[in-house]
C-alpha cells in the first residue's frame, strides 16, 4: 500500500471536514474544499452546491492570494461575498498548511443569507410593536385574588408601614389605588383586603371610593 504524501493527507482529512460541515450546515451554507497545489483543477470537493461550481474548477482570487503568499492569513472569517446569480452570501476562508509553512489547501463557507434576510425582515415585522401608549397598561397573565395582598403589601413597604398599620388615609388612597387597577373587580378581593389589613369585611366598604360604593 503506497503511503501517502503529507499534501495528501491534509486533503483527505480535509474533505472529511467538508462533507460533516455540509451535512451540518445544509441547506443555507456551501462547503468547498480547493487544493491550492493544483490552482487550475482546485475545487476537489463540494458540499451543499450553492454557487453552480464543480468538482475541478480553478481557484478563486482568494486561493491565488494563499499561493503566492505563505503570510497571507490562515483564517478570514465572515465577510461579505456574492453568488454568481447575485445572491448575497457571508463566507469564511480557512487555509492548510504543511509542516513547511506552505499553503496546500482551503476549506471555504458560504452562507446564503438572502433567505435568512427575508427571515429576518419578516420576523421584524411580527415583533414590531407600536410606541403609542395604550389606554390602559394590560397584562396576558389571569388575575388572581392574591394581588391584592402583593398590591396592598407593595403599597405600605412603599410608606414604610404594614398593611394592618396603614392610617386611614392611606387605606383609602390603597383601596383607591387597587380600583384603578381593577383588582377590586376579582372575586372575593373584598375578602382578601379584610384580610390583609386585619379588619372586617364590612369596614373595608368604608374604604371603598365613591364609585365602588354605590
């Protein structure tokens, strides 16, 4: 069995890479392994055929670039590029060398982000939301008698108090506060502020604002 050539063998692993990326990345993004030792036959492998090319196309000016100069980067990552039909594409270049510093291959993506543009464009358009402030602030999330002790308890942290400590103005402008909100519109929300404040039922209709009362 003859052993292959270090050259070789960079290609070999590297068309490995290329055929797990294609099948990673599909369908949005090419995967093309070029040998830069042969600049007019370079393309040796193709996963996820987005430019038309084939198998023992030349190089493309960024492979004459690795050829002609070993200092050239090893990796540039994300830059903007074109298909040949115009469809615009992000692709990052990786180069291979041997052990003697020379450039022998290049694993190249190329994502075609046209679709994933009208992706995004269409996504903008479903979150968009308008600046303009509603009427009244509302929640998605069901009302439940238990925000009434949270409000009321919110309410008195905010003075430094306790619910059961409130003066009576200060009930009054928390029962006003919780009609606002409309919390006193839940079941049993009478029963939940007698309650929390430590008093009867029927004291805390002297709380109530004018409008509730009647």
């Amino acid at each position: 069995m003859k052993k292959l050539s270090e050259n070789q063998l960079l290609l070999r692993e590297g068309a490995k890479i290329v055929a797990a990326l294609g099948e990673t990345l599909a369908p949005l993004v090419e995967v093309v392994l070029h040998d830069l030792t042969q600049p007019d036959h370079a393309v040796v492998a193709i996963a996820n055929n987005l430019s038309g090319r084939e198998v023992g196309d030349a190089a493309t000016e960024m492979g004459l670039a690795r050829i002609a100069d070993p200092a050239f980067p090893e990796v540039i990552p994300n830059y903007a590029n074109r298909f040949p039909d115009g469809r615009p594409a992000k692709s990052t270049s990786i180069g291979l060398k041997n052990s003697a510093g020379e450039y022998v291959a290049a694993i190249c993506l190329n994502m075609d982000t046209s679709m994933l543009a009208a992706v995004t464009a269409g996504l903008g358009q479903l979150m968009r939301v308008d600046t303009a402030t509603p009427p009244v602030d509302e929640s998605l999330a069901p009302r439940r008698v238990d925000e009434v002790r949270t409000a009321l308890e919110h309410f008195a942290a905010a003075r430094n108090t306790t619910p059961a400590a409130m003066n009576l103005a200060q009930r009054r402008e928390a029962m006003r506060e919780l009609s606002e909100r409309g919390l006193l519109d839940l079941r049993r929300s009478l029963s939940a502020v007698a309650q929390t404040l430590g008093v009867a039922r029927s004291t805390v209709y002297t709380y109530l604002p004018d409008q509730d009362r009647s």
